[in-house]
C-alpha cells in the first residue's frame, strides 16, 4: 500500500511538473510575442510620425509656392498696368505734341478715339 501511494505521489510530481514547463514554455511565448508586438507598434509610430511631419512640410512647401506664385503674378499684373499706364501717358503727350504743331499750322485738330 505504501509503494503504491509513493507512485502515485511521483506520478503527480512528474505530471504537475511537466505542467509548470508547459505553463512556462506558454508564457515565454507570449513574452516573445508582446515584444514583437511592441516593436512593431513602436515602428509603426515611428512611420506615422514621419509621414504627418513629411506632410506638414510638403504643405508648407506647397503654401510658400502658391505664394510666390500669387506674389509674381500680381507684379506682372502691376507692370502691365504700370506699363499701360505710361504708354496711354505717352501717347497722350505726343496727341498733345501733335496738336499744338497743328494749331500752329492751323491743321484740324487730331482726336484721340482710342480713349
């Protein structure tokens, strides 16, 4: 009877230990796999970090274009109307010009009709 219940002891020592190994052999797994899942979670941010701050700069360059772009063309805009400006300017001075030489000579006087 006594030989029987030390078997039995062992039996169930050998049998808790292999499930303390089993339970162990589990939880390393499942270290190994939460730091695999932090690592690719850390990458993961890491990446969307520097795809928000790629975008901010790709718009800021964008933005500062744009502006540079609006900023030329209202100074072409300005210097065609600067230059239309002085051209009707002069035109009118030399109708001018051309006028007094025919009142001088008392020639019809010349209308402009581009006014």
């Amino acid at each position: 009877l006594g030989d029987e219940r030390l078997i039995l002891e062992q039996v169930q020592e050998r049998e808790i230990r292999k499930i303390e190994e089993e339970m162990l052999a589990a939880e390393k797994a499942l270290q190994l796999e939460m730091h695999a899942h932090e690592k690719k979670m850390k990458q993961l941010t890491e990446q969307h970090e520097l795809e928000t701050k790629q975008h901010a700069e790709e718009q800021k360059r964008r933005e500062k274009e744009m502006n540079n772009r609006k900023q030329t063309s209202a100074t072409i805009i300005q210097a065609h109307f600067r230059g239309m400006r002085t051209r009707r300017i002069h035109k009118e001075d030399i109708q001018k010009r051309i006028n007094q030489k025919r009142k001088k000579y008392r020639l019809p006087l010349c209308v402009d009709t581009t006014a």
